[in-house]
C-alpha cells in the first residue's frame, strides 16, 4: 500500500451500536505468552455470544433443534489487548438478515469500556440438522433476528 492509499480497516463501535449485551470472563487458558488474550479466542468468545443469545431467547436447543446454524466465515479486528482477569461484554448487533443467513457484527469491550476492544464478523447460516442443507430463516426465529438489526 502506498501513502496516497487508505486502509479499510475499521475503528472502534460504541456500546450503543450495538442491540443485546452478555458479559463472558476470560480464564487462565486464554493468555498467551505476550501476557494478552490470544487471537483465537476472539472467535470463541464470538462464537458463546451468539449461540448464548439463541438458547437465550428459546430459539435453540443443541441437541435437539431441528435446524442448527453453522459458521461459514468469522474475522476479528483488534484495537485494545484483553487480559486475565477481567470481564468482557459482547455486544451483538445484524448487519445483513437473509434469507437462511446471518450477518453478525459482534463487540468485545473491556470491562466498563466504551469503545470495541475488538469488532467481529461472523456469519451464520441455518442448515436442517440431518441434511445440513440451507433452510428458510421464518416465524419466531425471524422476528426475533429483526430486533437485532
């Protein structure tokens, strides 16, 4: 990239971009050598979010759901380290609902922080449990989705 070129990296969202909130602890485990939450567990912690906020709502069962979702994409932009010990709030918000697919913009903020510490992309598409084949987001599960835009 030259100088005269801009990157499209992202800056920070606010807390109040974002629809619905849980709050996540980091553990021991999820420290690397550097002293900060190691990368991959950014896609976790994206990861218990959304499928929290789905048993949450009685949208999903695990293990008995006809339907399931499953991630076709993920990706994480980092602004601010996370540590052990301390408690994360990850805020959810969709950008794009489609048909059998969901775009999800997901939040992690340190502790009482304002700003992302780190913005996810997570992409989700509902698939019947047996055939995993695409199948209609309707109903309930739909309406329910919509408050999130």
């Amino acid at each position: 990239m030259t100088s005269s070129q801009t990157a499209d990296r992202p800056v920070p969202a606010s807390r109040d971009t974002f629809r619905a909130f849980s709050t996540l602890p980091t553990r021991w485990m999820d420290v690397d050598i550097y002293g900060h939450v190691n990368n991959v567990q950014y896609l976790s912690f994206f990861d218990t979010a959304v499928n929290g906020w789905y048993v949450k709502q009685g949208l999903l069962d695990p293990r008995t759901s006809r339907s399931v979702f499953l991630v076709v994409e993920t990706g994480c932009h980092y602004f601010q380290e996370l540590v052990f010990p301390e408690t994360i709030t990850a805020g959810l918000r969709i950008s794009i609902l489609g048909s059998s697919s969901v775009v999800y913009s997901i939040g992690l903020f340190k502790e009482d922080g304002e700003a992302t510490a780190a913005l996810g992309r997570f992409v989700h598409v509902l698939v019947d449990r047996e055939t995993r084949k695409p199948t209609p987001i309707e109903g309930r599960l739909r309406n329910k989705l919509t408050s999130l835009l």
